[in-house]
C-alpha cells in the first residue's frame, strides 16, 4: 500500500514539472496572475482607496483627551483684608475630553475627498496600461520563441541536408569525380551548419527563458506552446473594429483608439484633479467654522477628584461653543494658488494633445508593419517553394556531376533565407498584430 502511494506521489511530481502545452491566452493569463507590477498596481488602488477614506473622515466630529501634570515652585494667591486665597498648588493635575467637528470649510474637505476618489479611477488606468503592456511583451516573446524554435528546425534540417551531401561528397572524391578543394567546402559548410544549429538552440533557451520570466516562473521550466496557423486572416479584428487592410481600417482604428487608450484617460483625469484643486485653494475665500465641546476635571492630586484648599475654584468644567476663522487678506497669496492650477491645467491640455498624436502615430506605424507582414508572408511562401525546387535540381545536377559542390551549398542558403523569411513575415505579423492592440488600447 505504502508502495503504491509513493509511486502514485512520484508520478504526480514528475507530471507538475513536465512540459504543458499553453494556448496564447493561458500564457497571458499566468503572466498577469504572477506579475510583480500588476500587484504593485492592485496595492497602490488599495492605498489611494484607504487614503481617499481618510479624506472623507475630516468630515466626522473627532474625540480626544489629554492629561497633564504641572509642578509650580510658588503659589499664586491674592489677599482679602487679612484672609490669603491660592489659585492654584504646588502639584496641578488635569484631564481633559475634547470634542471637534468642522460645519463649513469653503468646501474644501469635499473638494479634497473628490480629489483622492478620482485617484483611484487613475491608478485603475494606470494599472490597466500596466497589464496592456505586458499583455503586448508576452505575446511578443510567445511568438518569439514559436520563431526561435521554427529556426532550429530549419537548422538541424539543413545540418541534416548537408551531411547527406557530404557523404556524396566523400563517395565522389573517392573515385575522384571532384577535387579535394569541393571536398574541403562541403565540410567547412557541414561544421559551419553545426554552430548555426547550436546558436538556433541557444536562442531558443533564451527564448523560453523570457517567456517564463514574464510569467512569474524559473527560467528553466520547459513549457510548450501552441503554434499558430500558416494562413493568415484576411482581415483585421482589433476590438470592435474589423476591416481590410486599407486606410479606411486604419483611420478607424486611430478614432477608436482616441476613446479606448488609458493613457489619454489618465491625462483628462489630471487635469481634472487641477480642477478640484483650484477649488480647495479657493476655500481660502470662504470663513471656516467648526464648534467645539470640552470637559476638564483639575486638583492637586493625580486623580483630580477635588481642588484641596481652595474651595472657590470648581475642579470640573464644561463647555461648548462655535468659532468662525477667515482670511480676509494674505496678500493675493490665494489667486496666486489658483492662477498656478489654471497655467497646470494648460500645460496638461497641450500634454494631451500631443499624447494623442503619438497614439495615432503608433497606430499608423502597427497598422502598416501588420500590412507590410502579411503581404510579405505571401511572397516569401512562393521563395520558399521556388528555393526548395532550385536546390532539389542543384542537388540532382550535383549527383550527375552536372555541378559543383558550391551550387548546392549556395542552394542550401537561399533555402535557409527564405524560410527566415517566411517564419519571420508570419511571426512577425502577430507580434505587429499585437503592438497595434497594445496601441489602441485593446486586450
């Protein structure tokens, strides 16, 4: 029974490590799930939400108390005909309970808590343009390893290839078919073939390595994922907009991306907090009142429960009240406050402006690679086709003795180029693909 358990544990272990294969989607998923900035983000929504909060409890009467203890080296007294009256004793006790609350502060403490709630909205924007980014380099770094590995591929299929050939190579020589020099090519290109190989390999690793760091996880867990289709759409989808690869697409893309980028949300939101900021230094204009209640007990011994020898002076008190403060003059100090929100809130403005040009620019520049992609995709499927075919007939004149060993190892390279060409194109337009949702502001 035990055995079985351990086995059973075993084999469970050995599964939690081993290779999985991962859609797009799940990947995205782990990223955000395990992304150190996306929690710093959450964090910081939860400190703007405490201290908006915070803001709002000024409103509320706040409670205190205080106790002191006085040491007098001399009494104060007075004299009435040949009676001395104290005022007080060698050791003074007091305790107090203090009861405040504000009525009217020029509507400051609603401005200031408007204020910090609009925090909270702009750091949800900026958490969103936090996770649209890594959405973006963790769709870029999948789809640099479906390449990396594509290219490894081609690599050990080329190595592959030119073994095959080196070994006709050496059968020719043999029987002295070729010279020595065709020999020597056909070897160098082999070990040549064998460093591109284990570069491809290295790339890979690195590869892999970035993706699991931008999913949270050690560099050197294995992980599959799946590949995408050969053929491309025939139209792009980003968000609600769908529509040929033409300008018509790309002037919609760019008015929808004016309404769906953080980045533009969170400019209008600062200057909307420049807004409620003139407002609180404006309550500098109005009279600020507030009451107060208070209760003290005071005596000569430390639970100042009575006042001994002096027994005209109440040891307890109470009282309440209403006090009204106002600026009536502080030398222009507040429409200097407000003029500097006002110039901010111009600077803002031409900040956002210029926010809005960039994005347009960077839709234009994602549209137009993810344009420049697709088409490219579909002249290098044919230069592969036609690169397969010419070293075909090099290799086969090659076996005839019609050619020499640098026509086919010639063959071999442009076969080796016009893959790169074509897994590139093909990667390269989803990893555009993705830029231009990231530009938009789309998941």
């Amino acid at each position: 029974m035990i055995q079985k358990i351990l086995g059973v544990s075993v084999m469970l272990m050995l599964l939690s490590y081993s290779a999985y294969s991962m859609n797009l989607s799940n990947v995205i998923n782990v990223a955000i799930k395990n992304s150190d900035t996306v929690k710093a983000a959450n964090a910081q929504i939860r400190s703007q939400g405490y201290k908006a909060e915070s803001v709002y409890k000024l409103n509320y009467p706040v409670l205190s108390t205080s106790y002191g203890y006085v040491r007098m080296k001399n009494r104060t007294s007075t004299s009435f005909n040949t009676h001395t009256f104290y005022m007080n004793h060698h050791n003074n006790f007091k305790w107090d309970v203090t009861l405040k609350m504000p009525i009217f502060t020029g509507f400051k403490l609603s401005n200031m808590y408007k204020l910090e709630k609009l925090g909270i909205h702009i750091d949800k924007l900026k958490k969103e343009e936090a996770v649209l980014d890594l959405i973006y380099n963790t769709s870029k770094s999948y789809y640099k390893l479906l390449f990396a590995r594509k290219m490894e591929s081609v690599m050990s299929s080329r190595l592959k290839s030119l073994k095959s050939h080196l070994n006709d190579a050496e059968n020719f020589y043999k029987v002295g078919v070729i010279p020595k020099n065709d020999l020597l090519k056909s070897k160098t290109a082999e070990l040549s073939a064998e460093q591109d190989l284990q570069s491809a390999k290295n790339n890979v690793l690195l590869a892999m390595s970035n993706l699991n760091r931008l999913m949270g996880r050690n560099f050197d867990r294995k992980v599959d994922i799946d590949d995408v289709k050969n053929s491309l759409p025939p139209q792009i989808v980003v968000g609600d907009i769908k529509g040929g690869y033409n300008n018509s697409t790309e002037k919609k893309l760019e008015i929808y991306s004016e309404s769906r980028r953080p980045a533009i949300s969170i400019i209008a939101g600062d200057m909307k907090k420049l807004r409620y900021a003139k407002r609180i230094a404006a309550s500098s204009y109005y009279p600020q009142i507030g009451v107060k209640a208070d209760y003290y007990r005071e005596g000569n011994h430390f639970d100042v429960s009575k006042n001994q020898d002096i027994p005209f002076l109440p040891y307890r008190n109470a009282s309440i009240g209403a006090q009204i403060n106002w600026k009536l003059f502080n030398w222009g100090k507040t429409a200097d406050e407000i003029d500097m929100y006002k110039s901010k809130e111009i600077s803002v403005l031409f900040i956002k402006k210029d926010m809005e040009k960039k994005i347009a620019l960077g839709v234009r520049r994602a549209f137009l690679n993810t344009k420049l992609a697709y088409e490219n995709k579909k002249v290098s499927a044919a230069e592969v086709a036609q690169a397969e075919e010419n070293l075909r007939i090099t290799d086969l004149r090659y076996k005839n003795g019609i050619t020499t060993s640098t026509e086919v190892l010639d063959a071999e390279g442009y076969l080796v180029t016009a893959k790169a060409h074509y897994y590139g194109s093909l990667y390269d337009y989803f990893i555009n693909l993705s830029l231009l949702k990231r530009q938009v502001g789309v998941r």
